[in-house]
C-alpha cells in the first residue's frame, strides 16, 4: 500500500469499526421490553433512522474506497486541478442534499408528527382515565393522587411514598409534571417515554401499560450531582391491587409533608405549588 494510502485507509477502518459496532448494538442487542401500548411506534422510528444511515453510510464508504483506489498517485497519472462548479457538480450536489433530506428528514418528520399528534399529543378522556400528578425535586420524584373527589390540590389528595408509581394495567394513565428546583426529564425505557419536567411550567403525557411489574424510572436530564441516584419505580399492577394500594394510602391519609423529599439542598418544605389544580389541556 502507498503511503498516501495509509492514513485514510486507517481512518476508514476505524469508521467502519465504529459503526459496525454502533449498529450491532443496536441490532443485536434487543431493545428493552416494549411494554406500552404505544412505544413500538418509538422504535419503527429509531430502526427507520438506523437503516437509513447504515445504507448511506455504506454508500459514501463504497465511494471513498473506490475513488481513493482508482484515482490513488501512481508513476505517469497527473493529478488535475478541479474546482467542482461546473453546472453538473451543482445538480449532482443539490440532487443528493435532496435525496438525503427527502428520504431521512422528511421521513422522520412525517412519521413523529404522525405519531404525536395521533397517539402521544391526542390525550385520552373519560372516566377510566388515571391521572397523576408528579413534581420532581433533587434527587426524588414527588408523586400525587387525585382523592376520592377526583379534584387535585385539595384535602384528600394522596401522595405517594417518595419515587414510587403506582398504575394499573390496561389503564391510560395521564401525567403532569413540573418541577421543583431544576429541569429533570421523566424517563421510562420500557415504556418509550421520556418527558422533560421544567420548573414553572407543566407538561402533559400519558401512556398505558400492558403489562404487570416494577419498571425503572430514571431521570433522564442531569440535573445535579446526584442526578445518577434520582430513580424511582413504576409499579404496574392489576385494577384491584391498584384500588386496594390506593385505598391503603388514603386510610394512611400521610401528609405531604411526610413525603416531601429533603434530599436536595434545603427544600424549606413542601413547596406552596405542589398539588395544583389539573390543567384542562385543549
Ligand atoms: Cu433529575
């Protein structure tokens, strides 16, 4: 191999070396268990975006590799000044910013926004809707119930002990979330969900879970130094051992002072804006 070789030659193996090993994690490790009614509309888009760049990706290395072989320094071969604006060059290049945009972009874009306002922007009503209310704080997820009035911010709210969620199976579950001190994100692998939780601001989501067991939630934005301990549960029961956890909760009629997490600096107690009243989403 000449030397002019070398060096790309090297640099194109550690690329492909990367990238092999990026998309074999991907492919070969299985993605955490879906266990959401939604969440494989999630992963079509993450396996739509690793195909599609695996194959350009394979296209421009086919390309290196073929034009640093066939046009590579060689006794008698001169190499020629070329400044790349002749009017094929220009249509040669928009024609391909145009495929690449077109055929990953655009394509992205049609399948989120699909989804979003489809299924994760289009919020479920009714009465078999359980909503909840979650104010994250450093390092523990405050978490709150509706009482027996179905209202928030009243008396009989029940908050549940420090960074455990209770839901139950088969149920749409809808979340509001603001946060105490700094931006967290509400993270749940298994469900394909990761919400930003923002001080002074809510935000919605919900899910359903169809499947019964404890689940990680973790915080997905770093949000401190203990950012990495800031884990919580996420119980997914049957509809009668959810009613008679809830029921347990409510005889224990716990404060939310009790609850309130003193983890982080100084909280100066249960902050006057947790436990607001449900935001009406239009
Ligand atoms: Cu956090």
């Amino acid at each position: 191999m000449s030397r002019g070789l070398k060096i790309p030659g090297i640099l194109f193996l550690l690329l492909a070396g990367f990238s092999v090993h990026a998309h074999a994690s991907i492919w070969g490790m299985p993605f955490p268990e879906d266990i959401s009614t939604n969440g494989h509309l999630i992963d079509d888009v993450i396996r739509y975006i690793d195909k599609v760049l695996v194959i350009f990706f394979g296209a421009v290395a086919a390309a290196i590799i073929y034009f640093i072989i066939r046009y590579r320094s060689r006794p008698g071969h001169q190499a020629v000044y070329e400044t790349g604006n002749k009017k094929v060059y220009v249509i040669a290049t928009i024609l391909l910013g145009m495929t690449v945009f077109f055929s990953i972009d655009a394509v992205i874009e049609h399948m989120s926004f699909r989804d979003l306002n489809g299924v994760f922007w289009n919020f479920p009503q009714g009465k078999n809707v359980l909503k909840i209310e979650v104010m994250p704080q450093q390092f523990a997820w405050n978490i709150r119930y509706a009482g027996t009035d179905g209202e928030f911010a009243t008396q009989d709210d029940i908050v549940a002990p420090l960074s455990q969620m209770h839901v139950p199976v088969d149920t749409p579950v809808l979340l509001q979330l603001s946060a105490f001190d700094v931006v967290h994100a509400f993270y749940v692998p298994y469900l394909r969900i990761k919400q930003d939780v923002v001080p002074g601001m809510i935000t919605t989501f919900w899910f359903q879970a169809k499947k019964t067991g404890k689940f990680e939630i973790a915080c997905s934005a770093l949000c401190g130094n203990g950012h990495y301990k800031m884990r919580g549960d996420l119980i997914v029961e049957s509809k009668e051992d959810f009613q008679k956890w809830l029921d347990a909760q409510a005889a224990q009629a716990s404060s939310p002072d009790d609850v309130w997490a003193d983890s982080g600096p100084s909280t100066g107690g249960v902050p006057k804006d947790w436990g607001w009243k449900w935001q009406a989403r239009i």
